[in-house]
C-alpha cells in the first residue's frame, strides 16, 4: 500500500497519514489543548520531548504499521492546516474476517464542532473501500457518553459489554463494544 496515496477530505477537513512536514500543525494541536474536561479527557499533555527528531520517528513508524496492515493512523486537519484528532484503525484479523478496531480523538479544543463524525464518516467509507475491512468495533468506557453517542450516530450498533477488557486508570475496567458491519452499509 502506497503510504502517500492515502489523502482525502471532506467539505472541511483533509485526512491522511502524518507527513514529516507537519510537525509545527501537529505539535501546536497538543499545545493549545485546553485543561481535562473529563476523566477521558487527557487535557494538556507534556511535549517537552517531542522535538522534530521525535516525530520524524513517529512518521516512519506510522508508515510502518500502515505498509504492513497492522494499524493505519489518520491525521485530521482543518482546510487551513490546522491539526484537530486522530483517528486509527487497528487490524485484528483479515483472511474470513477482514475485521478491525478503530478510535478517534479531537483535540479538546476543537470539540462541538462536528469533526469526530465529519471525520469517521470519511474513515469509514475508506476502511470499506480502501483497505477492504468488513467489520469494525470500537472499545468505549461505561461513562464516555459522548463517545457512544457519535458510534450510535454514525451508525455502529451495542453488542456488549466486555467486562475487566482494558487496564486504564489503575484496574481492569468494563468497555462496551459497539460494531460496524460496511458491507451492510451504504458508505
């Protein structure tokens, strides 16, 4: 797969992998966030060791997992550069099950603007018909409403819920999981 190939937009984002020439957009996303509104809300994170060399590591290690299909990373970026989230699509197992997971975030910052669905509805369609999953879930806490809120929207459906799934916060905690089947959808 060809890294450089995967760039596409909305009526107002572009998505695609990060390129070693977005560091100033990418790093002054993290900077501006504001303070944790929320338990998953990270907040304002410590870049003090993110210099270029950093990231110009993380760039190659994204085009890796991407060129060896074990997980593909989109930035989101605002038609004037502006880096706003990520979204990522983990492969769990391809052969009968062309099955993945996949997360998102917006920088706190840009919340209530209507990126995260903007966004997963693009990344959706791509993961049907770019890299050719058919299903995809997504691992969500108990109490991230809002979370759960847009996978509803966006038309994912409750399956479960996966009890002690995920070490976060110091224990095991439950996750719900909700699903997409794409071949079931019109994308």
């Amino acid at each position: 797969m060809d890294f450089k190939n995967y760039n596409f937009s909305t009526d107002r984002l572009n998505i695609r992998p990060l390129d070693f020439s977005d560091y100033d957009s990418w790093l002054l996303g993290f900077t501006e966030r504001k303070t944790s509104k929320y338990r998953h809300d990270k907040g304002k994170i410590d870049l003090s060791n993110r210099n270029r060399k950093w990231f110009n590591n993380l760039v190659r290690k994204h085009k890796k997992l991407f060129e060896n299909d074990e997980i593909y990373i989109f930035s989101i970026f605002d038609k004037d550069g502006k880096h706003l989230g990520m979204i990522d699509i983990v492969t769990i197992e391809r052969e009968n099950f062309q099955w993945g997971e996949c997360g998102f975030y917006i920088h706190n910052q840009f919340w209530n603007n209507g990126y995260a669905y903007e966004s997963m509805l693009k990344v959706l369609e791509i993961a049907n018909k770019e890299l050719e999953f058919h299903r995809l879930e997504a691992h969500v806490n108990l109490d991230n409403k809002p979370s759960f809120k847009l996978l509803e929207k966006l038309g994912f459906k409750f399956e479960c819920t996966r009890k002690g799934f995920i070490y976060e916060f110091g224990e095991w905690t439950d996750n719900y999981i909700y699903y997409i089947n794409l071949h079931d959808e019109d994308l």
